[in-house]
C-alpha cells in the first residue's frame, strides 16, 4: 500500500524502500505508533490527545497533535507536492489515517505467526508449531515502544508482553511435550528470571528438570518459586505447582504431565484470570450458579449474566470461574476488557472482546472491522455476527469494566441481551457499581427482563473474611489480626493485600496455631493504602479532592461540612460524595465504606499540608457547631502555632475539652497558657480546667484523631 514497515516491538522505527525513516521526538514517535497500531482506521485529534496525555492535557495539545502530523508527514514524505493527500499519512476532517500494508507492523506479523503456530499444534505438527514461534519470538528487540511514555503505549505494551508470554509459554510446552532438551532448560531459566511472578514457567522448568533425570534441581526449582511467590505477593505456589512437586518428591515413575497446550492469548482479551483461590472464599452459591449455568450454555440453552459490586469484591474471578467452567466443556470464548478510552471509540470495547480487527486473517472478520466504525448498521452488523457464530456452536462472551462501554456498545450488548434467549449464547458483563450510571441501569434491566441473573456481590462477612486472612496467611487469625482484618469491611481484595503487606514486613508470626500480628505493628500496610487509592485513580481530580477533605475531616462527617472545609458549594459536594460511592448515610452523617478507604485517601495528603489543613478543619467546625472534642482533635494535629483565635477558642471551652476530651484538653491549654495572650480570666478559667484535668478519673476516655493510626 505504502511501502512502509513499521517496529514496535523495542524503540518504534519505520523504513521505507530499505530508507529508516527519522520519526523525530518521543512525543511524535508516540503519536505515530498510536497511527500505526490503528493502521487503515480515521484516527481522531481527540483519541490522540487522550492517547498520548490522558484525561488531562496541556492547553496546547490540539496544536501540538497538528505539528506533530507535519512533521511525521514531512518525513515519511520529503518530496510530497502541496496540496496532495494521498500518501502514507492522510488527513481526515475527523482526523488522520495512516495507510499500511498488511502486516507491515512487526506486531501484527508476531501475531498472525503465534495464530499459525496454534493452529499447526493443533493439526499434529508440533515441530512446525515451535519453528514459526521461534520466527515470532525472533521479531522482539526489547520492550514494546521501548522509551516511550503515554496512555496508548503503556496500556498496548501491558498487551503486547501478555502475549509474547503466551507464545513463550506454548514453545515451551511444545517441547516439553515432546521430550524437552538443555536448551529447553536453559530458556526455561532465562524465562523465570524475566518473569518471576509468572507461575507457569517456574512449573515448565520443574517438569522440563524433572523429565530430563534431574529430580534435584526441580524441587530446589519449586523452592525457589514458592520463596518469589511468598516474598512478593505472600501467596503460595497453585494446585497445578504442588501435584507436580509431590509427584516428584514420591519418586513416581510416571513423566510429569503437563496441561494442554494454550494459544496465546487474543488481543481482545484481559490477562489471564487468577485461578479460583482466596478470591473466591464466600462466594459458594455465586460460584455454583456459575457452573450451571456454563453447563446450560454447552447444553445449547443460552442467558445473560451481569455482576456488579465495587472494586475488589470478586467480579472477575467470577467472571473467570463461569468462562473457564464453558470453555472446558467444550464452548467457544470471547473475553474482553473496557477501558476509559472505549467511552471515546465507538465499539472499541465490543471489537476488541469478538476478535474484530482489519489484520484479521479471516477475510469476513476483517472485511467487518473495516466497515463498522463508520456503517450506521453497525449495531446489526455486530450481531449478525455473533448469531452466526452461535449457529456453529455454544459461544460465551464476556466483557468486564463495563463502566466504561460506549454508547453504541451500549446498544449492541442490549440486542446480545435479546439474543441469550434463542441461541445458545452465555453473556455475561461485570461492572463497578455508579450511583448514576445510566448505561448500567439500563443494562441490568434488561438482563432482569429477558429472564437472565443479577448478582450484586457485597462485602463478605467476618467470618468469611477470616478464611480469606487465614488462606494467605497459612493459619487462623489472632485477635489482633482479626481487628485489623475487620478494616477492610468485608472487601476481599484489601483482606489480602493488608495480609501480604505485612507478611512483607515480617510482621506476622504464626504461634499456637494461629497468625498473629506482631506488637509493634500500628500501622496498615503502605501496600494495602497503595491498593485502596488505586481503586479510586479512575475519580476526576475535583472528586479526589472532595474526598481526601472528607477524610482528613474524620470518621463521621456532613456535606456541609465538607463545603465548609473545601470552600465549594454544598450541591456539588453531594454529588461529588455521591458519584464516588464510597460513603455511606448512618443517620445524620456520612462516612466511608471501608476504613482503608479513609485511610488511604488521609495518606494521599503530603504530610507537609496536613497539619495546615487540621488547623483550618479546626475552625470550619467550630463555626459550624462541631463539637468540642472534634476541634480538639484537628487543633492538635494542626500546626503548632498559637493565635488570637486558638486562645479565645480553648478559653471559652476548657471545661467542655475537658470532659469530652481529655488528652487533647491537657495538650491544648498547656500550649495558650504558655503563649501569655490570655486575659487575667481566661487564665484563671484555663487553670481551673487544667486542675479539673489533673483531679479527673485515672484512664479518661481519649479520642483517637481524624487521620491516627489503627
């Protein structure tokens, strides 16, 4: 078409006729790799301003988008006369299109070759299989867009080395299945130290050691995986792991077997679902529907399944137990993600789950991906698809963060919904609960209306979270691991991570049977706090902020008060806290779902502006009516500095500090008498306080403050 060939798979380079094309800054090489991965595809300004800054960019995005398309144009095209547009880069009024060849990016050819190698394994031909991965594997000089930063790459790179991973994988597997060699051993090693957390090649290595005589070295080989699996995650190795150590410590003379032999992984689809696990624990009758109803679907009785519930409750897992229960019984599987970007790009979402590219070697799945970004039938394109599919077989698909799917997503996923009743269709859909998420509303609906299942996962319940404690922690709870457990209100995902962070810190120690915490620990670990704001990175900033002043306000607050606090109108503070969803109403006042949320959200605060911030929290409540404990509590904190307002304020509550407060009271009127602003009565009135204060009963209630530790 154009003659260009195009690298993305290590620094992004272009050549043309033999010519390595000068592509210029970082900035422009990102925009021409977001080009060249839509290649043949009506790129938009805006899709590349998100691509290459986000949801935030400069001012001066747009004219930069435009002087970076002159000047990649001027290089790929140095004699282009004015006026033409008709070569490799051309402009659209809706945006630009970079015209390639099929397979001209290295990355399309990578895949296409990993398509043919699964296909060769699966006609008998093992030993063509390896050859065209290794020629796939071959294609690979580093990292993919090796240098490069922005929202495009780093999400396509996290794509990209899921799959090189998968084809790595397969080979190897490949080989050990027919007998393996030193050279499969030696790539084996390389692997695992490239990809420590990756679980399989730790297993292949062990089988491949264990096959060729060296017992040995395969179980110091699981001793090592188990030892990263712990230091990092604070998991222990997978059932699949294990039976092939006990099978090597028993000295069976059976060959270690090895799983059936993976493709790899589709583009469209999301890394590879965690194995059911801690992950799961409570959810037994989520999970027993999730076998019948993948049973029904291979039975040809198809349904819609839609699961929601906040971040880390256990959707995809969920997700993964009804997809691989389908597609070992013998159904056909489409999985796929949504991302913030597929709000902005027609059926991004809904393409990518079904397989649906321009580079397609089906020529029918190819010829669709072309037409449907622009053909108004896309909608009914889209599912004749997926009926033609069913009409060969039992077909599951699924898509989760559907938050994020666009509108006309929105519609095809609505048709699909109608279609689950007379094919042999298993749809299923996992979002995160949104107050005003209209789009899942509507969604839900209609699953409900067309006879299909609801599952709204909430928090489990102590007891439950307990096991999920005691799973990763290898023993029952103590006390005081149990208090600490119950912070994460029920939410699965934290259970875990507080375990491991800790387990991180060597603060964990197992006596008597149970896991217990060690005394020093005051602290939830940083891990955890890391995992917590990471579930609220998808907030827009203004939210962020309202919430972080909820937090550091303390643990019961009102809208009003946080209006006060952050100086912006009550109405859009509600719908701030509102949209967040992760506060609840207790009757008066407001606060957060999970005490790690809190937590968390009081951590993001540089600790150079807490202080500032407590001293000003000290005064919105005061003057609106907050309690004189709860000033108290933010005065302390605040910085230490005394001034006219802090004296008349402790001066004319002393005796109320003293009563409800205790603690900060001391502290407090120690600090104004020693500032010597205080009028004759003011001191007189402190000093009677302070005697009341020493006079009191021993071990006087004390508060704790808005941001203290556990």
């Amino acid at each position: 078409m154009t003659g260009l060939c195009v690298n993305v798979l290590g620094p992004v380079r272009a050549w043309r006729s033999g010519r390595e094309i000068d592509l210029g800054t970082a900035r422009r090489r990102a925009l021409f790799a977001v080009l060249a991965a839509n290649a043949n595809r009506v790129v938009s300004r805006d899709e590349l301003i998100v691509a290459l800054w986000g949801d935030f960019p400069p001012s001066t995005a747009a004219g930069n988008v435009y002087t970076y398309v002159s000047g990649l144009r001027r290089s790929l095209e140095p004699h282009r006369e004015p006026g033409r547009n008709d070569g490799p880069l051309v402009s659209r009024a809706a945006g630009y299109t970079l015209r390639l060849a099929a397979d001209a990016v290295d990355a399309d050819r990578f895949r296409h070759l990993c398509e043919s190698a699964t296909a060769s394994a699966a006609a008998g031909r093992p030993d063509e299989a390896v050859a065209v991965l290794d020629e796939a594997l071959a294609l690979w000089q580093g990292d993919a867009y090796t240098n490069l930063t922005g929202r495009f790459v780093e999400l396509d790179r996290y794509r990209l080395e899921k799959l090189r991973t998968a084809a790595a994988e397969q080979r190897a597997r490949l080989i050990l299945a027919a007998g393996g060699d030193d050279g499969l051993i030696a790539d084996l090693t390389t692997l695992v130290r490239r990809y420590p957390l990756h679980e399989p090649f730790h297993e292949l290595l062990m089988a491949a050691l264990h096959q060729g005589g060296r017992a040995p070295e395969a179980l110091e080989a699981f001793r090592a995986a188990r030892q990263t699996l712990a230091d990092e995650l604070g998991v222990e190795p997978g059932p699949t792991i294990r039976a092939l150590q006990r099978r090597i410590l028993a000295k069976s003379d059976e060959p270690p077997t090895t799983p059936r032999i993976p493709p790899p992984t589709s583009p469209s689809a999301p890394p590879t679902a965690r194995r059911p696990g801690p992950s799961l624990i409570g959810r037994d009758t989520e999970v027993r529907l999730m076998l019948h109803l993948a049973g029904r679907v291979a039975g040809g009785h198809g349904t819609a399944l839609w699961i929601e519930g906040e971040p880390g409750i256990g959707k995809s897992e969920l997700m993964a137990v009804v997809l691989n229960e389908a597609e070992r019984i013998g159904c056909r599987i489409a999985r796929g993600v949504a991302d913030e970007l597929s709000r902005r790009v027609p059926l991004r979402a809904v393409m990518r789950t079904l397989n649906l590219e321009t580079t397609a070697t089906d020529p029918h799945r190819a010829a669709l991906a072309g037409a449907l970004p622009g053909d108004p039938r896309g909608v009914e394109l889209v599912v004749g698809y997926v009926r033609d599919l069913c009409a060969t077989g039992p077909l599951a698909v699924a898509l989760d963060d559907m938050q994020w799917i666009d509108e006309i997503g929105l519609l095809v996923w609505e048709r699909l919904i109608e279609l689950t009743r007379s094919l042999p269709l298993l749809l299923v859909s996992a979002a995160r609960i949104e107050p005003n998420g209209r789009g899942s509303a509507r969604l839900r609906d209609r699953v409900v209306a067309h006879d299909g299942h609801v599952l709204a996962l909430g928090p489990l319940n102590r007891r439950d979270i307990e096991r999920v404690v005691a799973a990763v922690a290898g023993a029952p709870p103590g006390p005081a691991l149990r208090s600490l457990a119950e912070l994460t209100g029920g939410n699965p995902l934290y259970a875990r991570e507080l375990v491991h962070g800790l387990m991180q810190q060597e603060a964990v120690r197992v006596v008597d049977g149970y896991a217990e915490v060690e005394p020093h620990v005051s602290e939830v670990p940083r891990s955890l706090l890391d995992v917590v704001q990471e579930t609220l990175a998808d907030l827009h900033p203004d939210r962020w902020e309202t919430l972080r002043h909820a937090a550091l306000l303390g643990a019961e607050f009102t809208v009003a008060d946080v209006a006060a606090f952050t100086g912006r109108p009550s109405s859009a503070v509600g719908a701030d806290l509102r949209e967040a969803d992760v506060v609840v109403d207790i009757g008066g006042a407001l606060r957060f779902r999970h005490p790690v949320l809190r937590q968390a959200l009081v951590g993001s605060v540089p600790a150079a502006l807490r202080p500032p911030l407590h001293r000003h929290a000290a005064e919105v409540l005061a003057a609106n009516g907050g309690t004189a404990g709860r000033v108290a509590e933010h005065l302390v904190l605040g910085t230490r500095e005394v001034d006219a307002w802090m004296v008349g304020w402790v001066a004319a509550h002393g005796a109320e500090l003293v009563r409800e407060s205790p603690g900060p009271a001391g502290d407090l009127i120690g600090r104004v008498l020693a500032d010597g602003r205080c009028t004759t009565s003011q001191r007189e009135s402190l000093e009677s306080a302070l005697s009341g204060l020493a006079s009191g009963p021993a071990g006087a209630p004390r508060s704790s403050p808005p941001g203290g530790a556990i």
